[in-house]
C-alpha cells in the first residue's frame, strides 16, 4: 500500500465528489488506499504524489473515470428486492394501455435490474397473451459497468434467484470453460437503450418517463445532492409515475412532489 497524505487526499476526494457527487469521507480513506495502490501499481508508479500528477495531466478524462469506477460501488443482482417487479406487474403492465411505457433503469450497474425489467414484462406477455408496447432505457456514470451491462453475461450464481423454467426462456447457459457463465439472449439486450449519463449533470435529453428505477445510488450522496436530484427527476417522471428507491433509501425530508405508495415506491405528485 501506498501512503495518502491530506493534500492528495483532499484532492481526489474534491474531484470526485465535484464530478459525482459521491462522498468519500475520512471513513472512506483507508478504501481509497487499498483500491487506488492497486491502480498505481499497475501504471508502474511508485507513490500517491505520482499518480495525483499523472490525474492533473492526463488528457482524456479516462484516468478519472477508472477511478471513480473504482471508487464507487457496483453491486447489483437478479431481481434485487423482488417486490418492485411485483409492483411492476402488478401496478403498472397490468393497468398499461395501448401507449408506449418508458422506463428507465437511472444507475443500472452492469445490467442486472433492468434485464429483471425486460423478463417481467416478457413474463407477463407471455402469460397473458397481451403486448406491451415499451421502452427501455439503462444509464449509469460509468462507461465499464454499461459495457459489462450491453454484453449481458454474468456468473451462474448471479441468476440463482432466478426461478429455473423463468431462467431458461430469457438466458443461454456457457459450455466447456464457460460453463460458470450465462448470457442473456441477443433480443433481450437488444430491446434496452444504453446510454452514459451523470444523474448530477443539471439536464438529461430524455423524455418523461412511466417510471424510474433509481435504486441504491443516492445513498452515496449527500443531503444536499439528494434533494436536487429529486428536484430534477420529478421533471422527468409522467405526472402519476413513479420512482422507486433502494432498500435503504428514503424521499423523507428531501421533496414533498412524491408521495409513499409502497415500500421504497413514490407515486409522482402533481400535474405539469
Ligand atoms: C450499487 S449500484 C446500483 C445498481 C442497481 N440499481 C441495483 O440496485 O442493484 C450503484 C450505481 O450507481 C452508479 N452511480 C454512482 N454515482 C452516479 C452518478 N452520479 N450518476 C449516475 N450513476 C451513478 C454507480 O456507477 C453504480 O453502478
């Protein structure tokens, strides 16, 4: 490990928080540490002061993107908190009419919640008989995780919760030295738009959405940020849609424009 002094510290803190908003208090030292002396000593660098610099030098931006990557937390499965897919179903395909629904995965990681989207809808189609007419989108700050997201190909493990007869109509299992690994067929990844964006970038080119799954982001963010945030994607959410948070999330004290329908689920409120 390499040593982090205040100065260099401060400064990567600073920049990461000014480009996404994300926290790295004093707790989050010793992660900034551990993570970013891997990187230093894959560049063949030898301190903290050496890769600061090479940051303030490199052109490009993708020195800084890696590092917020590698900052920044990308945990994400199957059918996470399975209530909202019920919802889904339940709440919104079930009472959707003839126009298009959009909905929009706002921090989607590498693909997984957005994929457990598609297969509800696929699910529901397939069990009723009905056609949704939808569209998909999938956006997260970070270039690698949508990469990984556009490939669709995970670990057995990550589709454990997935049940067996579900999971057969929707992935392809790997063979011979892939045989750990399953790939979501080419017309479920086809159906989703991926595209990078910063949440706290002051607009989105996008349309109003029927609903946003923006689950386990804004936890890493301050009040502050939060409350923009939900300021702003309340301009983006159909009047009546909805937003849905992570486990752990709350709109409590942030906006009174959303009012609680269900666990972590908002219903938009207001007219535009
Ligand atoms: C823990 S994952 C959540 C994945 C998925 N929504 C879920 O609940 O399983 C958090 C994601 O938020 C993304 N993220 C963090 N800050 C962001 C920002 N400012 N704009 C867009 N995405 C951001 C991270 O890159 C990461 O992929």
């Amino acid at each position: 490990m390499f040593v982090l002094n205040d100065r260099e510290y401060e400064y990567i803190s600073r920049a990461v928080y000014d480009y996404a908003k994300i926290n790295l208090t004093e707790q989050k030292r010793p992660l900034i540490v551990s993570r970013l002396s891997k990187r230093i000593r894959e560049l063949k660098m030898n301190s903290f002061a050496q890769y600061v610099k090479y940051l303030k030098e490199e052109q490009t931006g993708r020195e800084f993107e890696l590092l917020v990557d590698s900052l920044s937390t990308n945990f994400s499965h199957f059918f996470r908190e399975p209530h909202h897919f019920d919802f889904l179903r339940h709440e919104v395909l079930e009472k959707a009419g003839r126009e298009q629904l959009t909905i929009w995965s706002a921090a989607a990681s590498t693909g997984q919640e957005i994929y457990s989207i598609l297969i509800t809808i696929k699910e529901y189609e397939r069990e009723t008989g009905r056609k949704i007419n939808v569209r998909l989108l999938a956006s997260d700050i970070s270039r690698k995780v949508l990469e990984a997201a556009s490939k669709g190909v995970y670990q057995e493990r990550d589709v454990e919760k997935v049940p067996r007869p579900v999971l057969e109509n929707y992935i392809l299992r790997g063979t011979g030295e892939k045989s750990k690994l399953v790939k979501v067929k080419k017309e479920l990844v086809d159906k989703v738009n991926f595209f990078r964006i910063n949440l706290n970038d002051k607009i989105y080119r996008l349309q109003k959405m029927d609903v946003i799954f923006l689950r386990n982001a804004i936890i890493y963010f301050d009040h502050d940020t939060k409350v923009e945030l939900i300021n702003r994607l309340h301009n983006y959410i159909k009047p009546g849609g909805f937003l849905i948070l992570g486990h752990s999330e709350s709109l409590s004290g942030l906006s009174d424009k959303f009012e609680l329908i269900g666990k972590t689920i908002y219903r938009r409120i207001g007219d535009d």
